[in-house]
C-alpha cells in the first residue's frame, strides 16, 4: 500500500484546527491517487487470460495460434507491470527481459528484470536494450511480442545511433532536462538518436505480433512519445529534433556525434524512423492500461467521499511550474473569496506535468517549484491548503515526491528569514521546504503517470 511517510508530521505542521484539516484532506487525496494507479492494479483491470483467450481492453489474442511469447519493455513501472503479467499468464511467457530502475534486480517466472540507470543513461541500460532485440529478432510471423511501456523507458531503454556514446547521449539529455523543453520535444530528439525508439522495435520484431501495453506518462497520451515510443510509428523527423535544440539555445554546445547523426538524417544519409502506414505496424496493437486521468479522478472521488464539492480542473497540466503555481493559487484565493468554481468546502485537482528551466544551482523539482510560486499567493487564507507531487515518488533530481503549503507557510518562512523569490531565482525550492518540513516523502512508489496538484478550501 503505497503512503505518504511523512503524512501525520505534515499534518501537524498546519497552524490551527482549520488548516491541519485541510492538509489531512489533501494529503488522503494524493495517497489515494498513488494507491488507483498501482501498476499491479491496473494491468490485472485491463489485462486477463480465459483459457487461451488473453483480452487485452477491445483486443482478443488466442495464445494457441502463438508459437512463442515474448516479454519485452522498460520504463518505472515496468518490474511492476511484469509482476502482474507473470501472475496472469505464468508459465505461457517462453522468455522475457524488462529494463528497471536500480534496485529492482530479480526474475519474474520467464521474465528477468534488467537494472539501468534513469534520467541519465548508462551502459547497463544498453545491454538490456541489445538482448531485448535479440528476443524480438528470434520472433517469427507466429510469435507474440508483449512490449511493457511506462515514464523512464527513454532512459532505461538507450541504444545510441551511428556513433553516439552514451556520454554524450547522457549530456544531451542532461541540457534539455534543464531547458525548460516538454517531454515531447525531449523525446523527438531522443527518438532520432536511437536505434531502438521511434518504431525500430516493431521494425525489428516484424513480421511478429506485438501488443503494447502503456502506462503514460506524457500528457494527452500520446503513444510516439511514451518512452519516446519503440514500437509506435514517429510522425516526427530529423529536421524536427534539430529546431528543437536550435529552439533551445543547444544546437551550438550539443556533442558533435550528436550533430553528425542529425544532419546526416536531414540529409537523407540516414534512414528516418518509421513513419505511420509502414507494414510494419501492421500488427501492432496499443492498450494505455492507465494515465493521469486515472490519478486526478481517484483525488477527486475521494474529495467527495470526504463531503467535498470537488472537481478535476484538468489532467492535462502543463507550463513553467512556477507561473502553474501562481495560477493555481489565484484559483484557490477566488474558490475562498466568491466560491468560483464551487462553494467552499471544495476540492480542486489538476494532474499532468509542467516543466522547470534551470537558471540557478539550487536543488529541486517541478512539484516543489509549483509550490513555491504559489506560496505568496497562498498566504493569509485559512483552511486554503495546496500539495503537489509526482505519481513516481521522485521529484526532479530529489529524494521528494513534492511538497505542500498553506495560507501561514509564507509566515512561517518569514519568521525563519526565507524568502520564496530568491529560492525561486535560485530553483532551489527543495531546500525551502526542507527547513519548513513540508516536503512530501514517499519513496519510489513504482508507478509514473505525471504529477498530481489538489488544493482544499475549507
């Protein structure tokens, strides 16, 4: 059962009766959103086997026509999605390799679990990524290929292109993690310097059957990009990734290899990723077993439950976090001030993921820097409470899920001589709500899809 840790000091951080309920409220929605999107859960909701029927959502595969099945994929909440596809088709998986966070190291029946490395690339992950192809390769016209997709497989999946070391993969990525760019773009680029995403897995496992099975992790779920999607065809192009570090201010100090395999790509020297309407998708079937609507919606239920007005603002968040947080703010003053969108006591959920550009050299990450820039916003409301975190329990580069505030925390940090916009110059804003205790922990929760914003107005 996935918790907050730290859920009752959180509590009793807020000043008054008021505002330690509003937190308890808030904290209870979030664990109840982790709890909805448990891999485990999901994949056993959408996923069953009835003899030799696997259903997979409106998809029917009868595994006597199959002479093998495979089990490939990488991704957070792949080990998980791999536990509860063994416990549904056991001894029926002939071999399977899944690349995993650090830490997640044991076999599961037929299907080992390959620790990488995530956000940064390593070698580990390329091994992973080379004997899943080597599975893939082996399948024929009569095997079934069941590729687990989750947030993180851009990373835990590398096969770098044409000369690409995964040093220098490493420090591309790296730059465009801090410029502000959407996961989209990321992974635009990302799909042009792979072997392995943009569609090579399915062009690789032709003429095989392959069945995907996603957790999304990028907003409106949009398969190409989930795990810069392997077996999804590309609609993007070379050209494309090589505007987005112009875009970027990183085409000049981007690793010449990286440079190479781009131009050389818009010249036509190498081949693009495949593109929609290639054979080789032809048999390639998707199922999203779960997304940030699935997180925002069990947030919101439980709001009502708790005798809440309550309602999901949107789970397609995105923006520079600290300007997401000013607006969700205002949005929290006007619900306590003239009751828009709904009379108080209301619950208001925005799920998606917003992004942070990196200027300083402070330590933090999206849901802790949403925090920040709603904490002025916040201050001088009682029974206001907001908290923000992300489904996978690691914000940015921390040990945090996100953190949380109320209408006294901009006071309390006063008192203590912190000031909110020169953490916010310096996007430290981990460190800000350390010395308040009001960082969320979870931990590794072994899920990924986006983060999740609620605010209670009591």
């Amino acid at each position: 059962m996935i918790k907050i840790r730290n859920r009752n000091e959180l509590i009793r951080n807020g000043n008054g009766p008021l505002n330690r309920k509003a937190r308890s409220l808030a904290l209870r929605s979030l664990e109840f959103a982790l709890r909805a999107v448990d891999p485990k859960k999901m994949m056993k909701s959408r996923i069953s086997l009835r003899n030799s029927i696997v259903k997979a959502d409106g998809y029917s595969f009868d595994l006597k026509k199959f002479r093998n099945l495979y089990v490939v994929g990488g991704g957070k909440a792949s080990g998980s999605m791999a536990e509860a596809l063994n416990q549904i088709l056991g001894n029926r998986i002939a071999k399977g390799l899944v690349n995993v966070p650090h830490c997640n190291k044991h076999r599961v029946g037929a299907i080992r679990l390959h620790e990488a490395s995530h956000p940064t690339p390593d070698e580990a992950g390329v091994k992973g990524t080379l004997e899943m192809l080597r599975i893939v390769e082996e399948a024929g016209k009569d095997d079934l290929i069941i590729c687990l997709i989750s947030g993180g497989g851009s990373s835990l999946m590398p096969l770098p292109r044409d000369g690409i070391s995964i040093p220098d993969k490493s420090k591309i990525t790296e730059a465009m993690l801090k410029s502000g760019a959407t996961i989209s773009e990321i992974n635009t680029l990302r799909k042009h310097i792979s072997d392995f995403k943009g569609g090579w897995l399915a062009k690789k496992a032709y003429p095989a059957t392959v069945l995907n099975l996603v957790l999304s992790d990028v907003v409106g779920d949009p398969l190409s990009f989930i795990a810069s999607g392997p077996s999804i065809p590309d609609p993007t192009t070379f050209h494309d990734a090589i505007k987005i570090l112009q875009k970027y201010r990183l085409w000049d100090t981007a690793p010449t290899s990286i440079k190479k395999v781009l131009l050389d790509g818009e010249n036509g020297l190498l081949p693009e990723t495949p593109k929609p309407g290639d054979k080789v998708f032809k048999k390639v079937y998707s199922v999203v077993v779960g997304n940030n609507r699935s997180a925002s919606t069990a947030t919101q239920r439980y709001l009502a439950s708790a005798g809440l007005r309550s309602l999901i603002l949107t789970s397609t968040l995105e923006g520079e976090a600290r300007h997401v947080g000013t607006m969700l703010a205002s949005i929290a003053r006007e619900a306590f001030a003239s009751g828009d969108p709904a009379q108080k006591p209301v619950g208001i959920v925005a799920g998606g993921e917003t992004t942070v550009t990196v200027t300083g050299r402070g330590l933090g990450g999206r849901n802790q820097e949403i925090l920040l820039g709603a904490t002025p916003r916040l201050s001088g409301m009682e029974g206001v409470v907001m908290a923000s975190l992300s489904t996978d329990g690691v914000d940015g580069p921390t040990d945090a899920a996100g953190a949380i505030a109320d209408g006294e925390t901009l006071a309390r940090a006063t008192r203590m001589g912190l000031t909110p916009e020169d953490f916010l110059a310096d996007n430290d804003s981990y460190h800000f709500f350390s010395r308040l205790n009001d960082l969320v922990f979870t931990g590794p929760t072994g899920t990924n899809v986006n983060d999740v914003s609620v605010i209670v107005v009591l």
